[in-house]
C-alpha cells in the first residue's frame, strides 16, 4: 500500500511541473532526472535486479525501444557481461 502511494505522489508531482515548463531549467531538469531514476529503481523496475542475477542475459547488441530518458538502458549498460556491447535506446 505504502508503495502505491509514494508512486502516485511522484506521479502527480510530474503531472504538475510538466505544463508549466519547469523542466527546461537545468538543475530542475538534473533534480527529475535523479528522482525518476530514484522512482524507477525502488517502485516499478523489473530489469535491474534480474541484471544483477543474471549479467550473463546482457550480451551482444541490446535495443530499448521507448527509452524515455534512458533509465533501462542505463541499467542494461552497467549490467553488460561484455565491454563491447551496445545499447542502442530509441
């Protein structure tokens, strides 16, 4: 229950600097960004602990189609098993 809330309060809080342009300042930028990596992370990623379990899932080339701001990438680039693999996030 305590997650459902925390995850709505992120929600809404997004829902309304996003119209009013807050964003395009940069230190308000870097702030979202931590934060929606911080959300990602603790309430809605099923990719992060599966790397860690299993790094040797992440080999070759990985495509993330619909990376947003490239929370999944970045997690698939530091689980790679390989130095040579590459992300590719669209």
């Amino acid at each position: 229950m305590q997650k459902n809330k925390t995850a709505s309060a992120f929600t809404r809080v997004y829902a309304r600097i996003r119209p009013g342009g807050l964003l395009r300042f940069s230190p308000l930028r870097r702030a979202y960004i931590a934060a929606y990596f911080f959300y990602k992370r603790f309430f809605e990623d099923p990719f992060w602990s599966l790397s860690k379990r299993h790094p040797e899932f992440f080999t070759g080339n990985i495509l993330d189609v619909g990376a947003n701001i490239g929370y999944t990438a970045s997690v698939f680039a530091g689980a790679a098993a390989n130095p040579h693999t590459k992300i590719y996030a669209f």
